[in-house]
C-alpha cells in the first residue's frame, strides 16, 4: 500500500514544480503587454517652448503656397475644397488652375497636394497658425520668375500649367526652399514636440524635391519646348536666382553641376542639392522671405506673396521697411 503511493506522491510533487517552473518563466512571457514603442522624454523635457511657436508658425506660408499649387495643378480646385478648415478665411490664391498634366505627373503631385494638407494640419494644431496668406500663383508670376533666371524675356512666356515638364520645372521653385527653411531653423528648437514635427516636415519635404528632381534630371537633356534651353539649363539658372534673391552665397544647385560642386568633386551629375559634405544647405526666415518675394528683400513683399507672408516672423520685417529700400 505504502509503495504504490509513493510514486504518485513524487508524480504530485514533481507537477507542482512543473506548473510552478512555467508560471514563473513561460506564462508571464506570453501574457506580457507589447514592447514599449515610441520614445519616452525625459520627465523634465520641454515639448512646445513658447519661442518655437514663431518659428514652427513661419513654415506655413510655404506649405500654403505648396498645398494650393499642387492642389490646384493636379485637382483644379484647392484647400477651401479640400480642407476648409485650414483657410481660416484667408483669400484664394490668384490665377491657380489646373494642369494639363499626364497620369504620372498628376499623381505624384495630388500626393504632393494631399501632403501638404497634412502638414498645414499637423503645423496649425501643434503650433497654431494664421490664415492663408494672398498667393499669386498665376501663369504670369510664374514667367516672372523664369525670365529673371534666364535674365532675358523668354517668348511666349514660361507656362507652368501647359505641360507636365512645365509644371515640375515651376515646382522645383518650392519644396526645396521650405527644405533649406526647415534645415536651418532646426538648430533654433527647444520643445521635443516641436522638434518631432520639424522632423516629420523634413523628412517629406526633401523627398518630394527629390521626387521632382530625379523626374527633372531623367529629362535633363531635353529641351523645354519651344525654348532652346534644356531641363538642366533651367535648373541651374532658378538655383542661381535663388542664390542671388538669397544673398547669402551658394545654398542651391542645379541638376547637372561642375565637379568641385557634386558630391565629394566627384559628380557632375546633382541629383540632390547639397553641401561640401553632402549635407542639405539651410536657409533663415529672412534668406526664404527674400527669394518667394522675389524682390531680394525680406522687408519688401512682392512674387508668390504680393501682400508678403503672415505670422509673426514675417511680419516684423515687413514693418521694418529700411529707409531708401
Ligand atoms: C490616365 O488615367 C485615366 C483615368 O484615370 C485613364 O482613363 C487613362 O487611360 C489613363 N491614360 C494613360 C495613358 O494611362
Ligand atoms: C540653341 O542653343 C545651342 C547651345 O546653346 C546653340 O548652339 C544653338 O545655336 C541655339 N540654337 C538656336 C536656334 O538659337
Ligand atoms: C573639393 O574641392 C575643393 C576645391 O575646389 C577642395 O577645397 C575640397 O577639399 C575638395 N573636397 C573633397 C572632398 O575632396
């Protein structure tokens, strides 16, 4: 009797340690919660300082100019179609219109569009923002911009809704430029909630230049009709009008480039624009406000913002209108 309990004694035992062994190491394994996402800042980290609000604000006035060019020009209607809410009862943009654009090109820039509704969101609701400022998006705008490039008046005038290589050659005029802004306004953040964000603009904005420039540079040889100048030419001539609006050295390089421009002097091919280390070039409020104005003065509006841009950046240059400017 003795000897046939004892081995369902041991059997007893031996389960305990068993079912004691799993709940200790298997069981919590598999209930556990999922693994920790996302970053955890610091206790004390900053996430909005209020001297980042002016600076996250001034973007807008690039990403206004951006959704309602590319929404226009794929879709032939805008923000106050598309997202409403985010016009804050500012004008519409003169002269927009939709594009004779081909399948390719119009969706890669309804995408473009639809993103910068995005950004115009994501900027308002972290930041707050103002209301779409006055763009002047009109064909004539745009030949403006062209002839001042070439340095002569191109005859018809530069069309940006005529075809699709028009209309990539007049958007190469934007995204790079809030690229070059969000670059160099980086350093100036404090708040990990404004800095993400910054990030996030970054990040889309450069990948949109460089969709528009590899698009620009797959064409580079051909002429942009009926002009006797190609792709590449124009490039390089609009980079050297915003260096020149800039006025703060060489910040903006065309697609084909001499060697001691291209990455490490070894590429004449410039499929992205950058530094000496192939680093994107950053741009102050100032340097962007001169070159959309086109008038080589941030004090003096003018170009895409006939009334000049909004918020509290570019407002204070504007009242600062320097005598004899
Ligand atoms: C372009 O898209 C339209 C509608 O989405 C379609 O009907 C047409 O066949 C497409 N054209 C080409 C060349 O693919
Ligand atoms: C077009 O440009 C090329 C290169 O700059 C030049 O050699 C040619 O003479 C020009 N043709 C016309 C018709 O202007
Ligand atoms: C590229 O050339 C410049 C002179 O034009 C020189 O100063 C620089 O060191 C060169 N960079 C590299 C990476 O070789």
């Amino acid at each position: 009797m003795t000897t046939a309990l004892l081995p369902s004694f041991l059997l007893a035992f031996f389960s305990i340690l068993i079912i004691i062994f799993l709940a200790d190491n298997l069981i919590p394994f598999v209930e556990s919660s999922p693994p920790p996402c996302g970053p955890t800042y610091p206790p004390d980290a900053i996430p909005i300082h209020p001297g980042d609000i002016d600076l996250m604000q001034f973007p807008l006035n690039l990403e206004h100019l951006e959704a309602d060019y590319f929404l226009y020009g794929s879709l032939g209607y805008g923000l106050d179609k598309v997202a409403p809410e985010l016009v804050m009862g500012g004008p519409p943009p003169k002269g927009a219109m939709k594009a004779n654009l081909d399948n390719l090109t119009r969706n890669i820039i309804t995408e473009f569009g639809y993103q910068e509704v995005g950004h115009l969101r994501a900027i308002k609701s972290t930041v707050g923002g103002f209301p779409r400022p006055l763009l002047d998006l009109s064909a004539g705008n745009f030949a403006k911009v062209i002839d001042n490039a070439f340095g002569y008046h191109l005859d018809p005038p530069f069309d940006p809704y005529a075809n699709s290589i028009n209309y990539m050659l007049s958007s190469y005029v934007i995204p790079y430029v809030g690229l070059t802004g969000y670059v160099g306004t980086n350093p100036f953040l404090i708040g990990y909630i404004t800095k993400r964000l910054l990030g996030g603009l970054l990040g889309v904005e450069s990948g949109q230049d460089a969709v528009i420039r590899m698009y620009l540079y797959e064409r580079a040889k051909e002429l942009v009709h009926p002009y006797n100048h190609t792709v590449a030419e124009f490039t390089i001539r609009i980079s050297n009008l915003r260096n020149q609006l800039g006025m703060c050295g060489l910040k903006d390089e065309g697609i084909i480039v001499p060697l001691e421009l291209g990455a490490e002097n070894r590429t004449c091919s410039n499929v992205l624009s950058a530094d000496f280390s192939s680093l994107s070039y950053g741009r102050t409020a100032a340097e962007i406000l001169r070159i959309v104005y086109g008038t080589g003065s941030e004090h003096v509006p003018g170009g895409f913002f006939p009334h000049g841009g909004d918020g509290r950046i570019a407002r204070e240059y504007l009242k600062k209108v320097v005598k004899g400017e």
